[in-house]
C-alpha cells in the first residue's frame, strides 16, 4: 500500500486553488478586483439607460456603449472565475475519500494531496512540493499544520502553544500512516476531505506525548472532535457567503408576488410580528440545533387534515420561541408539507393589542378581529406566547379570551401555535379536557450534552464580536458545568448563556482581557454568588481541612455538631458526592441558649465567607396551613422561602422552632430533604441542591440533661432522643431519618459560659478599638465573677450577653462619656470594676 501511496502537489486541483490565492493575494491583483465591482456594475446601469432610455443620455451613448459592453465582459468573466475557484477548485468533490479508499484496497495508486481541504493544502503545499513522504517526519508535519488558519482557531479555542504542541510529538511513526488514519477520521465525520482537524486529530491518537501533553489542559478527544466540527462549520459559513453563484445562497419558495397570496389581513398584521422578518433578521444562515424532533412535531400536527393547533410546553428560557423559529425557517424554505408551504407566521403582540384601550370590550374586539383576519386568510399560523393566560381569570389585560378562541379552535379554520410552562399548562390547559383536546401539546426538553456545547459555540461568536474576545473552548465547558451547579432554578440554554454573557463581560470590561478562559469563568461565578472559587485552592484546602477549629473559634463547645458539620461541608466541596439533596440538612436539638443558632451562624461564615448568606425563618409564625403559601407563593405572589433559594441558591436556611410549625409545612421538609426540589406555588421547580439547611427545636431538652446525667455517650444520647421525640409524636420518623444528621446539644456548664465571656468580651475589645481606639483588657478575676453572674442552666449563654451588656458596656459607656477614658488610652477591667 505503501508504494501507492503519494503525497504530490502537482497537476492537483487544490494546488490550482492555492496557487490561483497567492495570486488573488497581490496587491495589485486585489487593486484590480476592487475596480472591477464598480466598473462592473457602472456598466450594467449604463448599458440599461442607453437601450431603455436613450433620451437621458443624448450625445454619448453610442461613444461609451462599445466600453460598457467590455467591462461587462470582463466583471462577468471575473465573477465565473471566481466563482469557479470558490464551487469547484477550492473544494473536494463529493465522494472523493471513498473513491480513493477503494483504489488503495485495488493497489491502484492514490495522491493524497488531491483530497487535502484547502486550508490543510495551503499550509502543507510547500512541504510536500520539496520533500517525499518518506523524507518528512512528524514534527515537521505539525509545524506546517499548525499554521493553517483553521488550525489557528483550533490552537487558539483550546489554548495552546503551538510550538509545544510539536515539541510533545515524538517522531517514531511514518507521516503516510497518520495520513490514512486521517482519510479514516476524515470518512467517519462524513467530510468531503482531509481537514486539517482531521490531520491533528490523527496525531493525537497516535502520539502518547500529545496526549499526555493535552491532559494537561483537562482536553480529551470529545473536545477535539467538537472544536473540528465547530471549526468546519464557520469555514463552511465564511464560504457561502463568499460564493457568489452558490447555490444555498438562493431559495426556490415564495415569489414575487408571495405576500398578495395572503390574505387581507391589515388589522391582524398592525397587532402581530411576522416571523418571516425575525428570521432574515437572523440571516438564512439560522440554525437551530438539536430541536428536530420538536419541529417535525409541530409539522406533523399543523399538516393534520382538518387542521389541528399545537402548545410547546417547557419552562422559561428553554428555548421555545427559538424552536418556533425553526419552524418557520422551515416554511420559509419550502422543507415542510404542501398543505403549509405557503402559510405566513404572525406573532400576536400582546402589549400592542391592550396598549391604548379603555375597557376589557376593546381588547376582546381587537383579538377577536384579528383571528377572523386570520381566518378568513385560509393560510395564516397565529403565535400566541404564553397562551394560557388567555384561559386564566386575568387573562390579556384583565380581558377573558377564552370565550373568543374557542370557536376558532373548534371550526379547524387556522392554525394556532401556543407557548406555554409546564405549572401553567397543567392548571388551565390540561385540565380543562375540552380545551385540551383542541391542541397537540409538543414539549420542549432541555438540550444536553453535545448540542448544548453546540448551542454555546453557535451563540460565542455573538458575544465575542460585541465584547472583542476570544471564548475558549475550556471556557465553554466551565460554562456549562458551573451553570448546572450553580445556576439550577434556572434552565438550558439559557442560563449557560447567561453565564457566559457574564463571564465574557466580566473578563474583557473589568480585567481588560481578551481570551476568556475557565479561571475567568469560576473568578466570576465567585464574584456573583459570593462564593470561593470554584476550584478548591490551596488556602481554601487548608480551610476546609481545619472547619472545626474554624468553627470553635465563635462556638464553645458542642464537639459533635461541629464536627457532622464539617464532614458534610468537606465531601460536598470535595465534590465526592453528587446528589441532588441539600449539601447537608441537620436537625438540632437542645435548650436555648446553648449555640444553635450560633453554630449554623458559624458554618454560613465558613463555608460561604459571609453570614449574611444565612436566612432565618421563625416557624412560629408558621402555624396554619394557609401559611404554607406564604413560604411557596402562589401563582401571583412570590413565596418567601421559594424566591429566597432562586435568588441565592447558596445560603445556609435557618428554620427556627421547627416543631411548631403546621405539619402540612413539615411536609414540604420531606420533599426538600429527599429530592432538594420544591415546587413553588407558579409551577417551577426550585432545586436547594446548594444549600445547608438547619432545623432546630428545643424538644426533648429534658431528655438530653436526663441522659447525660446518666453518663450516656453521645451515641444513646440521640437514639434515646430519637425514640422520645417519636413516641411522642413531635417529628414523624421520616422526617427525622431524612436529615443528613440529627444533633444534640448539650446544656452549658459554668466552665464553658466562662470561656462564653472571653469570646463575648473579645468581639466587644475589637469593637471599642476600631470605633474609640481604645484597648481594653479584662482581669480573669473579672471573667470568673461574669460566669458566675451570667450563668442559668435553663437559659444558657442568652444570660450572658445581658450580664455583659449591663456590667461591662455600661461602664465603658460612662467612663468615654465622662472623658475619663478617651482616644488612644487603654484600660483593664478588674471585678471590683463591674461588681
């Protein structure tokens, strides 16, 4: 096979190609170019005026006609054989790459050069005019390769260094082997021939150093084939729009006279968006990705006999709209059945249609004029964008169009296309059986995977010609995988591109960069959710490490809270788990005062760098069932617990006094702590995936301070609290088993409110100091006589802060306003100062 094999440049159409660029390249080739379009076109207007309106140009219309006629010649000659160089030359002919496959399995001989794209022969065409295959080796392969333009943009999305990527390359293969793996690859991914994509990858699977070396940079053959394909479709879309005579560049539906074959509908059109302009806004060169099996749906449904209408359902930002652009796209290039080739697309605007009214009849006149515009047209699709609020009590402007679809859904006499989410769709859609039976309901999933990579690659471009970037390829997937942990009450696409609007902004804006990549995305993320990077560093590694020290530093005592906690904390950071749950539930048990609250205030300050990502819900003022609501919303009021999670979805959830509140409320708890998702009172579902959620109570206190007077270790400490609070039927045993743990909290000694006083005393030394500069001291005589004065069994540490509030604030108070202690002084606190 060897001796067949040839890599050789001449007498190949693709070197006529390249030779026929350089020459294109000249400066006075390009000079010449750019003054054939003018004179080209100056000679078609000329030419036009002397045979249809010689009076105009009286005295010189037969003197120039011979030298229009010329330079028509040559800007038609120039447009053939550019356009000959664009269709023919500059690309392989279909089935190329299979013919040459079996003239090798013929032993017949095969120029691989013939098959090269034009990319890969530009940049290897030197090469392979001075050297045989045989002679070249692998890294001087690479170095050609790599300076391709289409390389360029694979090398420059990935983010590397192209003279590493050489440097990695061993050379111990024959370049004819990577050659026909490459024609492999090339067949496989149904090219037409050898891209230089195709070349770079077959070096990556044959080279252990490129591997190795691109691990490094976290890349994997998925990504490579994915930057190919992405790579391959600009170049694709650069060339249609270069090619004059191309033929997608034409469409052969509709006509001149395609909009008199709509009826007369001028009220219909002054309350509605024809599609048809949105589409040419996106240019012909729309591409809906991974939304197909949508599309044919609604085809299927709108080419019914008899007529038939459709809902997509699916929740905000998925993509609704845009699959409903699909479609219409698809009108539009007559690719759907005959019986709706023809049919113009109108998006009822439904701020236009209640702007300027008085009166609920207005509204219902106007809709009801413009569906029997529709109607009558015989050939009109109405979109209506979250049709059913024309089934709810508000309906359009407080107006109930229900009454005024409904004939028009029974006759079948036009085309209906809704939009719709999934709660209300449920509640005024498909629950009315009559009303429902009237529409194909299509719904509209989330895009994962492969085509949401696609999406974001299709929507970078976008963003980077706004912010004048460069989006990585690594960037996109950081992307993608910080949007569905952190981002997950929102949906795909959108909140990837969300997040990557953001990111790319963030980083050009504020930093001044111009290639984003996966650091900038997490350094954003942190900054938006007040978070630590999404990479564990090293400092952060530390903290995690010590979350127990960090946490005793503010809470005394209570060992075994602390430390369930901070496991919990570790494994989901670590990301050892991945659970849709909360990042970890506790249930706490114990007295008052003895460092609850105090503890969940602690872990908020650890884990998420700031207390103020704790939220308290007092559960006493939760005590009807009516009140459930009030957490959950309805579907015209937010709910306070729902709209909290969406907001920040990283907080630490305090729900205080659990026991009492409602047991339909407690309820809501088994769904939270099993699944991490609830239902919000509008339909949509609000993941607590990133949260920690702390209950406590102060149930069972009694049985804690009896079994600890019995020397029970921790262990049958909580079984036997368990078993009580069960018996007793203050938590049912479900709810109990859900949370990660259950803690009890041990009654304070006087021992342990002493070293409450030194922390208490501490917090108000730094105080004082940053606002008077005044330092203070305390005595231990004085830190015994507060422990003593400050401590109650039943109360805990509460007595405390008022001992220390009346006894040591107080006196400060007098002596700073007595001027006996001023700015820069220091002072000791003794007993006999405060006793």
């Amino acid at each position: 096979m060897d001796k067949n094999l040839i890599v050789q440049t001449n007498g190949t159409a693709i070197q006529k190609a390249v030779n026929l660029e350089k020459i294109f390249s000249i400066f006075l080739a390009k000079f010449i170019f750019f003054m054939i379009y003018p004179a080209g076109i100056l000679s078609i207007i000329y030419i036009f005026l002397v045979n249809f309106f010689p009076n105009a140009i009286v005295g010189v219309a037969t003197t120039w006609l011979g030298l229009a006629y010329l330079l028509l010649a040559v800007f038609l000659v120039f447009l053939a054989i550019k356009s000959f160089f664009v269709q023919r030359l500059k690309r392989v002919p279909i089935g190329a790459l299979s013919e040459l496959k079996e003239n090798l399995a013929k032993n017949e001989p095969v120029n691989l050069f013939a098959v090269f794209s034009f990319g890969l022969a530009k940049a290897t065409s030197s090469l392979f005019s001075n050297k045989k295959i045989e002679a070249i080796t692998l890294k001087e392969l690479s170095q050609y390769l790599l300076q391709a333009d289409d390389m360029s943009f694979i090398i420059l999305r990935l983010g590397l260094n192209p003279a590493d990527v050489t440097n990695a390359l061993e050379n111990d293969q024959k370049v004819a082997d990577i050659l026909l793996a490459a024609v492999d690859i090339a067949i496989a991914d149904n090219h037409n021939g050898i891209c230089s994509g195709d070349l770079f990858f077959s070096l990556y699977q044959a080279s252990a150093g490129l591997k190795n070396y691109l691990q490094n940079f976290q890349v994997e053959a998925t990504d490579i084939k994915s930057l190919i394909d992405w790579q391959n479709k600009v170049t694709a879309e650069i060339e249609s729009r270069q090619g004059v005579f191309n033929a997608s560049s034409f469409r052969f539906s509709g006509g001149v006279g395609k909009d008199w074959s709509f009826g007369y509908t001028v009220f219909l059109r002054k309350f509605s968006v024809d599609l048809t302009e949105s589409i040419e806004n996106y240019g012909l060169g729309l591409e809906i990705i991974g939304r197909d099996k949508e599309i044919k749906q609604i085809e299927d449904a709108l080419s019914r006999a008899g007529g038939a209408n459709v809902v997509l359902v699916g929740n905000a930002g998925i993509g609704k709209h845009t699959t409903v652009l699909g479609f219409a796209k698809k009108v539009i290039d007559g690719e759907v059945p005959r019986g709706i080739a023809h049919d113009d697309i109108l998006q009822i605007d439904t701020e236009a249609l209640i702007s300027g009214v008085s009166s609920e009849g207005d509204i219902i006149q106007r809709f009801s004029a413009c569906l029997s515009e529709a109607a009558a047209a015989g050939n009109i699709i109405v979109l209506i964008e979250n049709i059913d609020n024309l089934f709810s009590a508000q309906g359009i402007g407080t107006a109930d169009l229900t009454a005024v679809l409904s004939p028009y859904l029974e006759s079948g006499a036009m085309h209906i296309i809704g939009t719709s989410e999934v709660g209300p769709y449920n509640k005024y859609i498909a629950a009315n059986t009559s009303l429902a039976n009237h529409f194909v309901r299509v719904s509209v999933e989330e895009p994962q995977g492969e085509n949401l990579v696609k999406i974001l690659e299709d929507t970078a471009p976008t963003i980077e010609s706004r912010t004048g970037s460069i989006v990585t390829f690594e960037a996109i997937k950081a992307v993608i995988k910080s949007a569905q942990r952190y981002m997950v009450n929102l949906t795909e696409p959108e909140r990837s591109i969300t997040l990557l609007e953001g990111a790319v902004t963030r980083t050009t804006t504020e930093r001044g960069k111009t290639i984003v990549i996966d650091s900038d995305v997490a350094d954003y993320i942190s900054e938006k959710f007040e978070l630590p990077a999404a990479q564990a560093g090293e400092k952060e590694k530390t903290k995690l490490l010590n979350l127990e020290k960090i946490m005793h530093e503010s809470v005394i005592g209570q060992d075994e809270a602390i430390k369930a906690l901070a496991g919990a904390m570790r494994r989901a950071r670590a990301q050892v788990t991945d659970s849709p749950k909360p990042i970890g539930s506790f249930l706490f048990l114990g007295p008052t005062g003895v460092g609850k609250t105090e503890t969940a205030k602690a872990l908020a300050r650890a884990y998420f760098d700031n207390a103020n990502n704790m939220i308290r819900f007092d559960m006493s003022e939760y005590q009807t069932k009516a009140d459930i609501y009030r957490l959950i919303g309805t579907k015209d009021e937010t709910g306070n617990l729902t709209t909290y999670v969406m907001e920040k979805p990283f907080s630490l959830l305090l729900f205080d006094e659990i026991e009492k509140a409602d047991p339909d409320i407690l309820n809501l708890f088994l769904q939270i702590l099993d699944e991490g998702i609830l239902t919000d009172g509008r339909g949509q579902k609000v993941s607590f995936s990133n949260t920690i959620i702390i209950a406590t109570s102060n149930a069972g206190s009694d049985v804690i301070s009896q079994t600890l007077g019995q020397n029970a270790n921790y262990d049958q400490l909580k079984n036997t609290l368990s078993q009580y609070l069960i018996e007793q039927h203050l938590f049912k045993a479900e709810l109990l088993n859900r949370f990660t743990g259950v803690i009890a909290f041990s009654p304070l000694d006087q021992k342990m409110i002493a070293e409450v006083a030194k922390l208490l005393i501490k917090n108000l030394q730094s105080t004082v100091l940053k606002n008077k500069d005044i330092k203070i001291e305390i005595a231990p005589d004085a830190i015994d006589y507060l422990a003593a004065a400050g401590f109650d069994p039943k109360m805990g540490a509460r007595p405390m802060q008022r001992t220390i509030a009346d006894k040591v604030e107080n006196m400060l108070a007098e002596k700073i306003l007595k001027n006996e202690i001023k700015k820069g002084d220091g002072l000791t606190i003794t007993k006999e100062m405060i006793s």
